[in-house]
C-alpha cells in the first residue's frame, strides 16, 4: 500500500453486472447491505444535489496542491469507472476542472471521488459529471511529483482498492470491496423489498415500537412512562 | 434536567394559535422579538433551501450512534409537533432517515431539528419533510441503549422544554418558552410592520446614516471621514 | 493598515472598463492570470448557487456582533461596487438582512463579501443580490464599536484595498489589485482562448499525458507501468 | 433562562460539605456517578495541566467581544464559588485576564469556566488562579452590552443553574446540579472504592473479560475466535 | 477488512529487533525513511510531552461510545505491542482510563493509539502509560456492541495491520508495515547519521543555499534578487 | 503583494531600541497599545508553554507542501530577526525541522512564526528555538516551487510586512508596524504602568464596577438586581 511512483495497468474491477445492480440501490442501503463498513466520512459531499453514480474504482494517489497524476489517471479510465483520488496530506486545493472532466468523461469515467477540492463547479454541473469533494476552491494546482494510479488508498478514511464498487448519493460515498459485490447487491436488494412494507405501515400510522416489537424490550431497559 | 430513561406523555404544548402566527415570520425575526435569545447554533442548516417550519417541540435525548428513543418519541407526537433531538456527545452518525420520517409525518409531525446526522436525504426532500441537521451521513444507527422523551434537553447550544416554540427557516432554528409565544408573536408582527416602511425608503436611496440618525453618534465616538 | 474611526471618501477605483471584461471570466481563470495569487479562502461560499459578480471593492472593518460600518459603508458605495467586509476577530453573526441589502443594491452594488454570517436568506436570494459569506445565522448584530472603512483589510485571508477588483462565482473570490485589473483581463482572456482547444482535444478522447507531452518527464521522475 | 440585563444576588448554592465532598473525585468520576450526564463538550480545556477544582457556580451570559458582566459577575462571588461564563454566540476573544483573576481572586473565587477565550496565561498559571476555556487569544473586548448574571445559561453544551456544583480537573468540566450534590459525592465514593480493588486484579493480569464475565455475553453476541 | 465480530489470534508481528531498532528514530524520521508514507492524520496528539514508543501494532475496531473490544483486545497483548484503535464513525468519548491502562501495561502494552477520546489523564500520565489520541473527554463509554481485534483498519487515515510497527513521538505517529521494517530501520539509520554532519554545518552557519546547492536550480527557475 | 519568485534582500527593519523595548511586553499589552489591531488568528500556538520574543520580521511565502523558501529566506536573517512565514493555501504539513532551526538560530534568529506545520519538537524546545504554528506533523516537504521572500505577507490573518516588529508569547502573535514600533512601546509601558495600581487594588477587593465607575451606566443601560 502507498507505494509513490507505480502505475497498476491491469486491475481486476468488480462485476459489471452486479456493479449495475448496486446502481439501483442509494449509499445507505448499500452501506447497511455491506454490513455497515466502508463509508467513507461525511464530510464528502456532492458538487449538486441528486447526483447517483455506482461504477469500479481507478484509484490515485496525490500529493497536496499537485494533480500529476490525475492526468496519468485518465488513461487507465474503462467506461464504467469512477475515479477515486486521495491526497497524502489535507489539502483543499481544486485539483480537478472542466478540462479534466472533459477528458475523464470522454474516457468513460462516471464520476469522482477526491479527497480535496475541485473548481470549474458551473463547469461541471452543466456537463453533468458528478464529483463528490471535501472543497470547493478556485485555486489550481502544479504537476511536478509522483504519486501512484490504482494502488490500494485510504480515502476520506475509507480503504479503497483498484476495482472496488463506488456507490455515491446525496447521503455519502461507500466502497464495496469487489468481491463482496454480488452478494451486497443480493443484500441490498432484500432490504429495499423488506422496507417497501414497512413504509406502508409507518404511513398508516403503525409505530415502530409495534412494528419492529420493541415494548417489552424498552420496559426490561428500565424505561418508565410518566404522565 | 437529562434523566435518561424516562418518557413524558402529558406535556404543555405552547399555545397553537400562537404558534400558528408564528409560523409567519421568520427565524430572525422571532430571534429578535424574543429578545436574541433561544437560537441554535449556525450549524444547524436545512437539508433543502426554502422550508420554513414552526411547531411545538417534543424533544429527544439521544446516545451516539442509536436512534432507539425516535420510536418512542413517535408515539408521542401529535399533529403540529417539530422533533427536536440532542445527543449525549457529538455523532454525526444518520440516526433519521425515510422510514422514520414516514412515521412522524404520518402521526402529524411537522419537521425535525436533530444535533446529528440524517440520511436518505432524496427521500426527505420528496416526502418535503423539513430537517435541519447537524451532517447528512450515510451510516445507520443501533437501538440499545435508553433516552428519554420530552425532558429538557440542550441541543446544537440552546435549551429546548417539551411543548416550547420551533421556528426554523433558511436563516437557522430559533426556540420560543411556551410561556412566552404570544408575546414573541406581538413583538414580531410590530418589528415586521416596522421593516416595511424602512425598506421602502432603503430602496429609494435613504441611508441608514440618516434613516436612523447615527451621524451625531457617530462623530461624537470620533469617526474620521479623510479625503 | 486597521486604523479603526476612518473613512476614506476618495478611493481609486479599478477601470472600469477592466472590472466589466474580468466579469467575463470565473474565479479560478482570474486567479490563474494573476499569478496563482490573491484568493479568499475556502470556506467563504455563495449563498446561493450560480452567482457571478465583478466589481471595485468598497472596504470595511467591523467588530464582531457588531455592524454599525456597514451603514457608514453604504454612503460610500458607487454603481459597480462590491462591498468587502472583515471582521477584527473570527464571528458567524448575522451582521448582513434584507433591509442593508435593499439599501447597497438601491446605491448600486453587485454584491457582498463578508467574512462574518448573514441572514434573510430567503430574501436575499429573492432579490438576487449575491452574497459570499463565511456562515448563515439568524443572530442578528448591536451598532456599538467604531470600525473603517475604504481601509486596507484582510478578508478570509486576502489582501484587500479600496479599488480593486472582486470577481466571485460558484468557485470562491478572487481579488484583483486595481493596477492589475487591465493585464489580468487580457492574462484571462488569453488563458480562456486557449482552453476552448484544449477541452475540443479532450472531449475527443486525447489524453492530457500526450496534450501536454508529459510522459518523458514523467518517465524521467521514475513513473513506473505495472501489468 | 437568558433574560437580559438581570443579576440574581440571592441564589441557593450547593451544600458546601457536598462539594468538598465531590472535590476528592475526577470529572469522570462524577460525570459516570451523575448518571453520564452533565458534561461540558470537550473542547473546553485547562490553560495548564494538573489544575483540579470544585465550587458553586455564579453564572455569566455574555456576548461576543463584551467583557462587562464579568465585572458586575465579580462582586457576586462568594468563597467556594466558581465562575462560569456563556457567551451568546461563539467568540474567541480573550474575555478574562490576570487583573480580572486578580479580583475573582480576591472575592475567594476558585477558578473560571468560560466557553470563549482568555488572555494573560502566564500570570494566571504564576497565580494559580485555574481557568478551563474554549480558547486563549491575546485579543481583549469591550464593556458595551448588558448580559445577565446567575441566571441558567448554556455553557459549552451543559446547562448551568447559579449553585450547582462545578468539577473540573485535566478530563474536562462536569455541572452537578445543587440538588444532587450530596447524593453524587455518595454515588462517587462508592464508585472510587469499588476502582481500588479493580485496579489491583487489572495490575496482576486478570482480564477485564474474566473481572466481568464477558465471555458468554460476547459469544451470544457472535464473537468469533480465528487461528 | 473491516469484518465485524472478529477476533484473529494469531498474527504475523514484525520482527522484534528490527522494532527495537526503530525506536531509536523519531516519527518524522521513519516517515522519511519508509518513503514518506504511513503518516497518521496530526490531529492525533499524545496526552504528555516527551513520550515516544515503538511497538507492533494488536488492532481494534471500535463503535462509537463503546469500548467493549478493548478488553477483547487486551487478551491478545504480549509484550512490546501498542495497541491501535479504530473506531467506525467520528466520536470523542474516553473510551480508555486508568483501569484499562493498568490491564494493558500489565500485559505488556508500550502504548495506546487511538482515533477517538480517553480520560483520567492525570492517572494515565503518572502510571507512565503514553497514549496518542484525537481527544480528553471525561465521558464514559458503554459495551453493547462488536468489533474486531487484529483485522485490518484505517487509524486517523492510515492503513494498520496487526503486527505492523507503530512509531510515535511529538511530531505524530507512524505505521511501518511489517515486512519493511527492518529495511526502513537501515533507512533511518543512514538518513540520521547524514543529519549529524549536516546539522554541524548549519551550526557554523553554512546556508541550505549551499549545502544543498541550490542556487543554480532557484536561478533557473527565475528567482530575482532585489536591492 | 504576492508576487511569487522576487527576494528584497534590503529591508527597512524597525529601530532595534524600539524591539527591545516592546520584549518587555506581553502581546495582550502590545496589541492594546497598537489600539487592537495587528493579531494573527488564535490557532497560532506556541510549540512550547512559556516562550516569549519579539524580532524584526523576515517573511517568507511558501507552497503548499514546499519548504524550498525557507532555506532562501535563511541568507536573509539577520540578527534579531524572526521569521514569519505565510503559505498560499491552507496546509498542515511540517514544513520545519532541527536542521532548518539550526540554520536559522546559527544566523540570528529569535524565532519562527509560521501559518503550517512544524516537526523535530522534541529537538527545537532542546534548542530554546521558540516557534508558533497552527500544526504539528511529522510529514516533510518538498523543494519544488517558488515562493518570495521579504515580500508582504498575510500569516494566520495579519498582513506582516518585512522588518515589523513580531511579539509573541502563550496569549499569541501581535505584528507592529515598523513605523509604529517606538510609539507603541511608549503606549505599551504606559499602560503597563496604569495596570500596576490596578492590581493592587483588585487584590485588595476593590470591584471593577467601582474602580472604573460602571454602575451609573449599568443602571442606564437597564441593568436590574433581583433578590
């Protein structure tokens, strides 16, 4: 992990399939699906609200105020991706614009994932490419030392791995390990049905001290009523 | 004040007609009228522009990371209540999310003010069931641990009793003592009556220097106009 | 610098004709053709998204919870201006409504930037007068301490005097000193021009490591390819 | 709660014997003693470490940059008490320094809670006059606003009624309400004798999975052991 | 990674001399040595000046507010780990005291570093235990809910795996996987004794200018000197 | 101000007599007698309790992440000089060393004041170098990118120009105009004069409101007791 100056070419990315089936699914449910882990921090939000991308990670590391290897990013994108940038210090410097989102959504990337700022916000909204950030800032940055293309990173504190499924919504960004993609999409699948009742009966007025039968449970706690 | 474990099921809920008139001004405006006191820290902010929500507060003690007393709060609203929940230490963990909001709209609630985190975030904003939060965050929570309801409780810096006043706009969340509404109210609707003419001269081009006669005050607290 | 009871009535605004051809570009062309230098710091946002605004700024210094120069300001505000407002220590205050905004926007201001809160938001957005500001709150400001205006301050972290450019959008706020604004005008023109080929190259697919002939240099600072 | 402009002279403080009491014990203590509640946040800190206080609290409501009511404050201050001060929106001003400690001093005051910033460090540490503060600036305030003294303010997150007992030492600040002293120093007691004997099967190597028989809890809740 | 309710018993510990070499070295030093990566996030602050330790990491996933694994981990200590503690969402709790620091130092423990909160500092500071935290907090912590021991976690943005080689002094904390260690042991080495003749010049005052040679390379890049 | 890549080797530093003098003084005192203005924020802390210095300013502009400035701004001490180093954009990293404190101390200077991160702490307090930073970190730097010396600078919010005077000590970090050194210090004994008698008299009991006579504005001002 965190080796500087390496280029991993051939990355072995989840499912495209089920990659497509957690597509259906928000961060949350797939949060819950996946066992509640990998999430990364709330701080990472979308550029625009109603963004919802799911596509295999191309990870970078980046240095702070550089954005080298954004560029060298760019040719390992497949349609389907989505690009995860993670920075080796805080940084909230706009590495990335509507030049490089010209270039990554020509290559096929769905959308980015990075740990620090990006620019060009009118830019990017009106092309539609979702970008989920720390910052937003103005102030661009230099090209001048390496770091490394699909290695694994740890971004906005979650680990992410070259390949791994990226769901982002509005309520944040998770990472499903690609090996675990099916039977999280499986999962995600059977909690979203399960809901679909619940919701029914939530609207009718039922409690969820009687659906989900927590009266005697909050009475043996030592809960007490007063009037 | 915080006795965990304890639900209050008959409180003094503020006067509705006062609390409907209220509902006409904004945050900044009752801050005013209540002497600039009772607002919640400027962190707190909707989760989509534009709701404005007043209401009677049955309140929430909450634990980090579990949401358990929300299902017991739910039994206890009645229509025209505003949720307001605090949490023992800071989480920004999505205790609240459409199920639970399902619920509280379906027993009357008129929004929910929460320290903390929420989530599925889409949904709230199509269901326009008002939030204001702390963060927006994926992640779920537990339910074992005791709360209370409708006890006293401080949340985001202010002090909030069950039955006691919520405004909250775009400009942030105010609380109004139950005792005191209708007087806020008179004292709202006299300073936005006020403001109409003001702004009517402001736009015509009248200064503040004139329109509330700060020169003197000023040149006597030694202002310099320099060429 | 920060000599409190002071207005200068005489400034030496920026060129007109300059400020209007720098209202053509975005912060972060701006602050590119400047040097890479002279931008606020992040956390300052636009109230509203979509705001783009250049004007010569009219400078005040204001204590915290306290927005008594903000009336003196207004006096001094001519057509094209944007008011920059500091605060001697850090404060999220509402120091900023409707009723100041009615009265800059009738004495011809583009806009605010205020290192400080502001509130009204609602009517701000209403009467599309575009604020940048550090924090939102209800809270509203006393008119008790002598502050300056038309002094040099610094705001979020940059370098403002009376007279120069401002040119804000979704990106952040850039400042332009005033004997600047000409060459930093034809800087950001020359810069634009230039990207309208660069962005035609990447929507084709052209990767930036061949657009900008980076990969000797990056072979050369040992980038390795791994399969 | 936060009336302006008001100074309660008569407030029933703590039992002193309690408070005495409960100066034998840690914030922590007391804090899991109380119940788990009553904590101020913690980013209130010691301006130097090792600092242990407990007294009866005279409460101050002051606004940003405004210093005034700590002087109207001084002169309620009885031996045994300590101060605690709220500020009505969040300010980092240096509000309290070594002339002020001084007096608090003399009128037999035993430190300062303060959720803003102090200045002076090095007198007050040489004095020995302990302050817990949410920051320490350099910048000094006016004396423009009334505020209120000992009426129930929010400090730090905590609700403070004047006379209720502060602990604080290097863990943080704790609020024991007047009524509960005495049954709290108990609680205390009784949770420090029961430590002593924990302390010395933890020293010998006995594990906190045996001392309290965690093993089957642990194994029902699915802990899995792997080779 | 990540798995919940795991405990692994038996993991691969880096080599102990190439440990007891490395705690000749600062954190800033093995930083450079291991490549400038593996570096903590520096909020992570010890509780006591002067500390500094070296050891193999036992891991520990955590929930927020529930120290339960802790004493699962302490189980799997042997002489000369530290243990590193993760936690699944942001919280400040003190989720480590004087009882738990006498279970850990009795099993062999050199430290304790951990993304979250610990109290009785006075304690933990006389029994000389030395522990790196992200807060103090004198808020207890419940045990409810599963974790892991010895998975994989991301501490304060860094990758931990059981038995890597935990650095930690002033300046931060840093993570040698295992199998560098005694490698980046030799790097430090050698970077440091190029300190000492380096450090000797500085002291007679010979520039970095020089010594480094950098003149040239500043020239070159267009640095101007002005009288 | 900011032009990037430009070194003033000749500065206009303040008069020597007039830095020595403001040493005397705290830079609570300094600050009040420059009329309180002049502070850098109060996130600038010193690395170590107890220091206290005051030099003329070197200033440097740094980059993100690239200490190559400092090793230019070193040939630019002089003896009793301090260094005030500012960065273009918010960053944590050590960007300060033993090795550079050693040159720096080796030419003269009294101290660093820098708006970034420092490392080597244990060694720089060993060194009596006294240094004031917003961050501690163990991550170095790179020598890369231009920045300037001895051009005006904003550190921590103060705009600092090139031989002002630099006070600092555990309240914080006051810059002086060289032009305004000898009067403020003249200002400073003043009111340090006046501060004496003061004391004496706070430490008799004598209240604030009597020795500054406040309680006929009080009472004016609406200030009411109650019993």
């Amino acid at each position: 992990m965190y080796q500087l100056g390496i280029v991993k070419r051939n990355i072995q990315r989840a499912d495209r399939g089920a990659v497509d089936r957690l597509a259906n699914f928000g961060a949350a449910t797939v949060h819950e699906a996946l066992g509640r882990v990998g999430l990364m921090k709330p701080y990472m939000r979308p550029i625009c609200t109603g963004a919802h991308v799911a596509g295999t990670a191309v990870t970078v590391l980046l240095h702070p105020g550089d954005n080298w290897m954004l560029h060298v990013a760019a040719e390992q994108i497949r349609a389907g991706d989505v690009v995860v940038a993670a920075v080796t210090a805080d940084c909230t410097d706009g590495f990335f614009g509507d030049l490089l989102a010209t270039s990554f959504q020509a290559r096929g990337a769905r959308g980015l994932i990075i740990d620090a700022g990006v620019r060009d916000i009118k830019d990017l909204v009106a092309m539609g490419f979702p970008v989920w950030s720390k910052a937003i800032s103005a102030k661009g940055t230099i090209k001048a030392t390496l770091g490394s293309v699909n290695i694994t990173v740890v971004c906005a504190g979650a680990v992410v791995n070259a390949g791994d499924v990226i769901v982002a919504d509005d309520d944040g960004v998770v990472v499903v390990p690609a090996a675990l993609a099916q039977q999280t999409a499986d999962a995600a699948a059977a909690r979203e049905a399960n809901e679909v009742a619940k919701r029914a009966k939530f609207a009718a007025g039922v409690l969820g001290l009687d659906l989900y039968d927590m009266r005697g449970t909050l009475a043996q706690a030592g809960l007490k009523y007063i009037d």
